[in-house]
C-alpha cells in the first residue's frame, strides 16, 4: 500500500528486454539504503517487486500484465520515474490510499500555467472516469492528486502546485506524453458493488 507521496524521482538504467520480460534498474539515491530485495516500491504509481540492490539502485523485473497496462514498456536508459516505498506501520497517510495497482493509461492533452500553478488536462481510460469525482482523488505516474474538474471525453483537470511539480515527473509531460493512471479505491469499490446489484435485480 502507497500514498501516492512521491519521496524522490530516480532514473531508469540498464533496461533489458528479455523473453516476455522487461528488467530494469532505477537509481535511487538514499531512498535506495531503506530498501532490500523484496520489498515493494512505486515507480510511476506500479507496485513493483525489488529483485537486488546494487549501489545507488535497484533492479525490477516487469512481466505480463503490468507491461500490457502501464508505461513501463517505453522507458528509456534516463527515464526519470517517481518513487515511494510502501507504507509501513506507523506511516503518515499525507496522499490517499495508492495500491499501486494501474488501472491503464492516461494521455496529457494540455498544460497550461495559471498564476504560481499549472492547470492540467488528462484523459483517462473511460472506467476510470466512470469512479471518479470532482474534488476527489486519482493517481497519476505515482502521485496523489485532486481532481478539479471532470470533463467531457473522459478527461480531468488537475490543479499541480510548483512544489508538486518541480519535484515530480509531472513538470516534465508534455502534450501527448502517456501517465500510469489509478482511480481512486474507494471509488472502485463502490462501482463494483452497485454493478453487482444492479446484476442481482436484472435477474
């Protein structure tokens, strides 16, 4: 379980696309000295598995459906990523709740600054719309977010602060650039179990 507090963004290196999966390693800093092999962490909102540690970084292997339904198929050696380790007892809940479970992916369709912050249009994948409130919660490449604005098309607005934005990935998006997105879990079990009634009446 995340937050969807980004601790510090790291940089993809040493990717290795192998038989139906993908390694990579991240270097992380000193968020890499709190981490072992197997713990999990974040990388742009995708609970992943620590296979090693080596220096600075760390290495993940992505396989299977986590390829099919985020970003991770499209780093590059330099890619930056946004990192969280997963919450520990006693932890701070500053975000929302993040399982770090992608539900698809989102593309950026404008950006625009508005006084000390930027407006941010994305569209997402329509279930995830389909759960999503305004002045709630969504996770977008690993960061919790308020959603401002729903919009027509599948889209919503987001309100990024500088310090959000300056110390995340998300300054770096332009127009077209595609995001891991996560609705918000609430939201899901509450459309899980109205579909499930409605299914039981139809009967």
């Amino acid at each position: 379980m995340f937050t969807g507090i980004v601790q510090r963004t790291g940089l993809v290196r040493d990717v290795q696309d192998l038989e139906g999966t993908r390694r990579f390693r991240v270097e992380a800093g000193s968020l890499t000295e709190e981490l072992a092999p197997g713990d999990s962490v974040s990388v742009d909102g995708a609970c992943l598995t620590v296979t090693d540690v080596r220096g600075d970084g760390f290495l993940v292997d992505v396989i299977g459906t986590t390829l099919d339904r985020t970003i991770a198929g499209s780093y590059a050696d330099g890619s930056r990523v946004n990192l969280e380790r997963a919450l520990r007892a006693g932890d701070g809940l500053d975000g929302h709740l993040v399982q770090g479970h992608v539900d698809g992916v989102g593309t950026l369709e404008r950006s625009i600054k508005d006084g000390a912050y930027w407006l941010m249009d994305f569209g997402v994948p329509p279930d995830v719309h389909a759960t999503t409130i305004e002045h709630g919660s969504i996770t977008l490449n690993g960061v919790s977010l308020t959603v401002s604005e729903l919009r027509t098309g599948n889209g919503v607005r987001i309100g990024v602060i500088p310090y959000t934005y300056e110390h995340t990935n998300l300054g770096e998006l332009r127009p077209g650039d595609r995001v891991n997105v996560e609705a918000d879990l609430v939201g899901k079990y509450v459309a899980r179990v109205l579909a499930q009634r409605t299914s039981e009446e139809l009967r």
